[in-house]
C-alpha cells in the first residue's frame, strides 16, 4: 500500500536533530485537497474518522 505522500496527496516534512541521537522536533504536512473518508478505500477508511488528510 502506498503512502500519501507516495501517492502524490500530501507531502510531509521533518525537523531533525542532525547530530547525537535521532530526535524528531517538528513535522507539518502539505495538502492541496481533503478526501471525504467515504470515498477513501477500505485500508484508508477503517483506520480514520477523519477526512484525509485532516484538517
């Protein structure tokens, strides 16, 4: 299964630490749309209440 971002939905960035151990301080996602969960297959729809991506 891809994910959204592979998918071309959204696109998801982190804010790492670049040295010792691997810390992950901040992320945001990118999204030009939001898709009703009925209309999300069933792998995506079962797992989420929400839109996807949320809003």
């Amino acid at each position: 299964m891809e994910t959204a971002d592979e998918a071309g939905f959204s696109r998801t960035f982190l804010m790492i630490s670049e040295s010792g151990e691997a810390k992950v301080y901040g992320f945001y996602t990118l999204s030009a749309s939001i898709i009703p969960v009925k209309e999300l297959p069933d792998e995506y729809s079962k797992s989420s209440l929400f839109p996807f991506p949320p809003y």
